[in-house]
C-alpha cells in the first residue's frame, strides 16, 4: 500500500499505510510502548501499538482528526480546547503512575522528584482535535518520569501561549486568564500555578540547551530548527515569562 509522509517536528520520517502509522523505532522503543499500552488499556486516546513491521519500524494505531500544526485554528485556539487539552494531560499523568519507578529504557534520564512519567513535548501539535476538543496524543518519545510542573510549563507556553506579546492572543492579562483556565482545568491550586508558571523558563532555557547539545553533536534535525530561529524564540519567550512571573502567577 501506498506510504504517506505525516508533517510533523522533522526529527522522524513517519508515515500512514492505511489505518496505521510506521515510524523508525529507537532504543527507547520498549519504553514508549509500554507506556502507550498503559495509557491505551486505562482508556486513553493514544495509538495502540501493533507491533514492527518487515522495516523494524514500529506500528500504530493513525488517530483521525485535525493535528495542532502551526499556524493554529481558530478551533485549537479556543478556550474550549485549552480545557480538554488541560483535562486530557490530567488523565494521561494520573494512569502514568504506576511506571514511574519501573526501570524502562527512556531516552532521557528521569527527572528528578518525579510524580509520574511526563508527555514531554505536550503542544498543539502532538495532539489530534475534533473541533474545539482534544481527542488524541502521540509522539511520546520524550515521556520519562518527573514532576508534573514539566509537562505543566510546556503546555502553559504553547496553549496559552507564553510568548513576547508580538502575535495577536491578546494582552498579559488575557494570557494570565488563560494560564488560570488551564490550571484550573488540569486540577492545580494557587500555589501550584504559580510555581507552573515559573518553570516554564527553566524548562525553555533547558530545551535551547539540549538543541544546542544535539546540534553540536550532528543531529542535523535540531541544526536545521536553530537556523530556522527556534531557539532565539524561546530565549525570548522565557525572557517575557521571567518579566511578568507575577502577572501570570498571581
């Protein structure tokens, strides 16, 4: 059957044959299959995993629907959606719980004071909408134990979104209402959006470190996506947040 090439991040060359996906797998395979099992068996909206094919690519399950790509839909900016994406990662950090002290092969090392095994890379774009609803995750091959705030501060920057105040979501209290929404969505107190809030500048300054890192060692991916102003983004992005840590916060 014919292979489909899906647009994604372009780390991965992955493609839809019929109703599955193909996509290379990796010493981390064995982790992220247990973890879609998981997820899959406590009813969870991920791709099965149906095994390799004659490639040794592994085989999922293709979610229909409409990916988060950029530049978003005026349905996946809605407030609707930030509440089901909120709700969905909820869900997925709850049923992750019982592989947090299981000794799996995950990529990158676990964090520490990890609660459950996060997403990773919990964004618009690695999830499939139906509408105003989120109905879909996939690509977890950045999932490893750690705290929620993580996953948290990744979905903060990209929903709300967290960014220099440049594009036309609105003004810092629009964004600080929408950081409030989310929170309130996932199931966070207070205290506990602050402190959501502030790690969303350790975890961009973290990611420019690690695209720097794997640049430097000839990932071409990550070389292609500095060029293409990725990381002075988020430079910028996490200097905005740091500027207003209290309006968004509080």
């Amino acid at each position: 059957m014919e292979e489909i090439e899906l647009a994604g991040g372009g780390i991965n060359r992955v493609v839809r044959i019929g109703d599955a996906v193909h996509r290379p797998s990796a010493p981390w395979s064995p982790a992220t299959r247990e973890l879609l099992t998981v997820l899959h068996d406590a009813g969870l909206p991920v791709p099965a995993w149906r095994g390799t094919d004659d490639q040794g690519r592994d085989v999922l399950d293709y979610l229909p629907g409409e990916v988060g790509h950029y530049p978003l839909s005026e349905a996946v900016r809605s407030d609707a959606a930030l509440v089901s994406a909120a709700r969905l990662l909820r869900r997925f950090h709850d049923a992750s719980i019982p592989l947090v002290t299981r000794d799996l092969p995950w990529q990158l090392p676990p964090l520490a004071g990890a609660e459950v095994v996060v997403h990773g890379d919990y964004a618009p774009y690695n999830l499939v909408f139906s509408g105003e609803q989120a109905v879909g995750i996939f690509d977890v091959d950045y999932a490893r134990p750690g705290p929620r705030t993580y996953d948290i501060a990744s979905a903060l920057h990209r929903f709300v979104p967290l960014g220099n105040g440049e594009d036309p979501w609105g003004t810092t209290a629009d964004r600080a209402a929408r950081v409030r929404l989310f929170c309130a969505s996932y199931g966070l107190d207070a205290c506990s959006v602050a402190e959501s809030v502030a790690a969303v500048v350790p975890r961009l300054t973290g990611l420019v470190a690690y695209m720097q890192e794997e640049a430097a060692a000839g990932n071409r991916a990550f070389a292609r996506h500095i060029a293409e102003g990725h990381a002075d983004l988020y430079e910028r992005d996490a200097a905005y947040v740091l500027a207003h840590l209290a309006d968004l916060g509080g």
